[in-house]
C-alpha cells in the first residue's frame, strides 16, 4: 500500500472514531486532548518509515 493510501485510510478512520465519540458526548469534555492520539499516530508512523526503509 502507497503512503498516500494509508494516510488517507488513517485519517477517514480517526475522524469516523472522532465523529462517533463526539455523538456519544465522550469528548464534551476533554475536547482538546482528542488530538493527540492521532498526532501521536501520525510522528510514530513517520519514525517508523525512517528506521525500517527497505
């Protein structure tokens, strides 16, 4: 799979969750942290490519 695909696959997944969790009233909240677990994806995904690079 291309990194375009993956990246495009990832972020529809992570708003999908986003947008399910914000309907259930889990993130009134706590909001601004909702971020962070997908940036925390996003830099460990970018590590990743870096060290295993075939």
């Amino acid at each position: 799979m291309r990194k375009r695909t993956f990246d495009i696959i990832f972020i529809v997944l992570s708003t999908g969750i986003l947008i399910l969790l914000s309907e259930y009233g889990v993130l009134e909240n706590y909001i601004a942290f909702s971020i962070l677990p997908i940036i925390i994806a996003y830099f460990l995904g970018q590590y990743s490519e870096r060290k295993f690079r075939n």
